[in-house]
C-alpha cells in the first residue's frame, strides 16, 4: 500500500502545485484587475451591462443620435446654436411678412376710406385737405367777432385756425382770403375780463390783431374724421 502512494505522489504534487497556482491567480486578478487596467476598446460595447458607465465618462460625439432613446436628453442640454431652422419657423416668418403687407394694404386703403371706426374720413366739397385736416376754400358770408365765429365752427365740428396755418393755407392755389382781415383761433393778449386780442392774417398773409369785440370773416377748419 506504501507503496502505491510512493508512485502517485509525484503526480499528486503536480495536481496540488498547479491547483494553488490557479487560485492564486484569480486572488491576484479580482485584486489587481480596474477599469485603469482595460486597454482601449478592448471590450466590445455588447459586454458591458446597462448603466455601468455613468455619463459624465463618455466623451461629446461618441454616441450617434440613433442610439438614443426617445426623452434621454432634456431640452436643456441642446445646443440651440447646432440647430437649423424647423419648418414651422419659416412659415412664421411668412406669417410675419404677409401681416406687415397687409397692415401696408391697410394703411393705403385707409387713404380712400369713407369709415374710421364708424365715423366719417373724408373733405366734403368745397373744403380742401390741408395739413391734416378739412380746410373751407370760401369765407363767411358775414363778419362777426372773434367769439361768434369760434362758435359758428364749433356747430360745424371745427374751429378757427391758428395763425401761421392760415397764412400758409392762403398761399395754397386757388385760396384768397377775405379783403380785410380774418379770425384765427389764436389769442395773444387778454387785457382784462372779456377784453383780449386775436390774431388775424390779411389777404396778403400779413399777421396782425384785432379786439375780440371787432368783426372780421372767417374759415374753419373740420377735422378729417367727424
């Protein structure tokens, strides 16, 4: 029997050198094998478990958009600079145009518009446009005082013009005004209670005043929508 064991004994040291060798070489591998240890793409991605590798590792660029799966990344962490125009956004700009046209359009039509917001645009003939406004081409039939024609537009839905329109309308084709002086609206000097001084324009355009009390003709001025 002693015998026997004398010639496994050998082979039985072999076995039990090689079985100590193997062990020590996984104790040595589990403790010195780290991600530091694993060459570059060496592991293939199919080996690696999912979400093993935090993101925060991976660099820009290494991963297609076709990989990702649909709400993965929030829009915050899109650059918008990368982004090309979406169709819709083309049409807004269209959208944008075709507004401003229209206001433009607008703008033109309501040139020749008969209603602003249910009123009436528009000079009524006789009376001119001028500077914004209806303008009668022909004076009163009477002359009256300063208060008395500011009244009589009044009923009309003007008033009297200021001094330097007049003149100015007076240089107008086909405009004369009265052979004495006329009414503006403009008042200069007030003396006392009721006693003041208006602004008159001659035939020539000449500048000058008169008492309020005294008479003179007159034009009104209509606004352009009544």
């Amino acid at each position: 029997m002693s015998r026997g064991l004398r010639r496994q004994a050998p082979a039985l040291l072999v076995a039990c050198v090689a079985l100590v060798a193997a062990l020590g070489g996984t104790v040595y591998a589990a403790a010195k094998i780290n991600g530091r240890a694993i060459k570059v793409k060496s592991l293939p991605g199919n080996r690696l478990a999912m979400g093993s590798i935090p993101a925060n590792r991976l660099k820009p660029g290494v991963l297609p958009a076709a990989v990702l799966g649909p709400g993965s990344i929030a829009g915050a962490q899109i650059d918008t600079a990368t982004l090309g125009q979406v169709p819709s956004a083309v049409h807004a700009d269209n959208a944008d145009s075709a507004r401003d046209a229209q206001t433009a359009l607008n703008a033109v039509n309501a040139i020749d518009a008969l209603k602003v917001n249910g009123h009436s645009a528009g000079c009524t003939p006789p009376a001119r446009f001028f500077a914004g406004a209806c303008w009668q081409t022909g004076i009163s039939d009477a002359a009256v005082s300063a208060p008395a024609a500011a009244i009589a537009c009044a009923t009309q839905g003007g008033e009297l013009p200021s001094a330097l329109a007049l003149a100015a309308f007076a240089q107008q084709p086909g405009i004369a005004l009265a052979a004495g002086d006329e009414w503006t609206g403009d008042i200069p000097v007030v003396s006392d209670v009721s006693v003041y001084a208006v602004v008159t324009v001659s035939a020539s355009g000449i500048i000058g005043s008169a008492l309020s009390t005294a008479s003179r003709k007159y034009r009104c001025v209509i606004p352009l929508v009544s």
